[in-house]
C-alpha cells in the first residue's frame, strides 16, 4: 500500500509541475485528419534490435507501448510526452520483464526495454531541431561502438513517472508519427506535408575521473554552426 501511494504522490508533483510550466496542457497526440492532410513526405530512421537474455521480453513491451502511440498525429505547439501518452506501464497491461539500467547497474523490470523507443524518438528529433522540453540520459554506457544502436548521448532514459521523455512540435504544420517493429529492428518515421531536414550532429567526448563525458551538438539552421544539445556524464 505504502509503495502505491508514493507511487501516486511522484505521478502528482509530476503533473503538477508540468501545469506550473504550462507544458500539460499542450501535451497529447490526436488521430490523424486525412481529409485534411497529405503526408507527401517522410524522413525514418531504424536501429536494430540485438540479441540479449531478455530480448522477448523487450520486444513484447514494445509492442504494447507501439500500439498506444502509433499513427498519430503531433499538432504545431503540442508536446509529445512519453508518460503521458504510455501511462503506467505494470503486469495488469500485459507487460513483461525486460533488461533496465538502475544507478549503473543492469538488470530487469516490468516493461523494461521500452528505452529503446524513447532513444529512437529522440534520436530522430534531435536531427530534426525538435525543441526538447524534457530528457535523461542513462547513467552508464554499456555497450562497445559496434553494439550501441544510437551514439552515446543520443539516448533517453525513461522511467514511471519521474523521468519523462519530452518534445514540442516547433513547426507550423503537423507530424504523423509511425513505428514499425520486427524481431530485428526498429524503425522511427515523421510524415508530414512539407520537407524535413536532418542536420548533422557532433559529438565531443572528454575522459573524467571514471566517467565519459559526451557533449553533443546541432548544426545551426542559419550559419551552420554548432549549438550545444545537451551534456552528460556516463560511468564506465
């Protein structure tokens, strides 16, 4: 009982917080007018999905969280929101055990694995100068240059109601989000009736006392210049 109720306390000051910021009432995807809207274009991006202990598991939780967010639309201003559109991801929903990383260690969850979605989203987003309103990197870096699907610091940890995967629609036109998962991949696509364009990241990374601290930058728009995306400290 007593986790239950600080698990409704987190969701409260979670919710309450992003109203203080005005952000909550932006939040939501809606179903997709196509009377309205030709979705001409459309950038993607796939990673794939390795072979790991609990790969089915991960899969699974994949796919339950796939089917709530799949083929809906982000209006201009609206702020997609992991939690908010996933909600609490427990057994009662279907989900399953899947690999996490906790403080730096590894190990399993209900609906672990669902980071990989979140990283794909912010992946994409970054290169297409999404505004990020919200975003937490993992604490470690676990993988070797061949076995990480995205770059370290493009990932995005995302846990139940505390840690939040967030990003506002900055053009003035909406995006049709879609995924599509196999045993062996994910694949990320913004359709929209305008052309997107991805620009180039660059990576900084810097040794620290144990740690790999990974600056990542966007190419400008306007000058081609690097703007500094975030900063993060993994432990190796």
């Amino acid at each position: 009982m007593i986790p239950i109720l600080k698990l409704k306390i987190k969701v409260a000051k979670r919710w309450f917080g992003a109203i203080l910021k005005g952000d909550y009432f932006r939040f939501g995807l809606k179903q997709p007018n196509k009377i309205d809207w030709n979705w001409q274009e459309e950038t993607t991006i796939s990673l794939p999905i390795f072979d790991s202990p609990l790969k089915e598991g991960k899969l699974h939780n994949l796919s339950i969280a796939i089917e709530k967010i799949n083929g809906r639309v982000l209006d201009p201003g609206k702020i997609f929101s992991f939690w908010y559109e996933i909600g609490d991801p427990t057994i009662k929903k279907g989900y399953k055990e899947g690999r996490v990383i906790r403080n730096g260690l590894v190990g399993s969850e209900i609906a672990g694995g669902l980071c990989q979605l979140s990283g794909i989203i912010y992946y994409l987003s970054l290169e297409l100068g999404l505004r990020i309103r919200e975003r937490f990197p993992h604490s470690r870096d676990l993988y070797t240059e061949e076995t990480r699907f995205t770059p370290l610091g493009t990932d995005a940890s995302v846990v139940y109601p505390t840690k939040d995967l967030r990003i506002q629609n900055t053009f003035p036109f909406p995006l049709l989000l879609h995924w599509k998962l196999t045993d062996s991949t994910l694949t990320f696509s913004i359709r929209s009736k305008e052309p997107l364009k991805r620009r180039k990241l660059y990576f900084q990374q810097t040794p620290k006392k144990g740690f790999s601290n990974v600056k990542v930058f966007l190419e400008s728009e306007e000058d081609g210049n690097f703007l500094l995306c975030s900063s993060d400290d993994y432990l190796l």
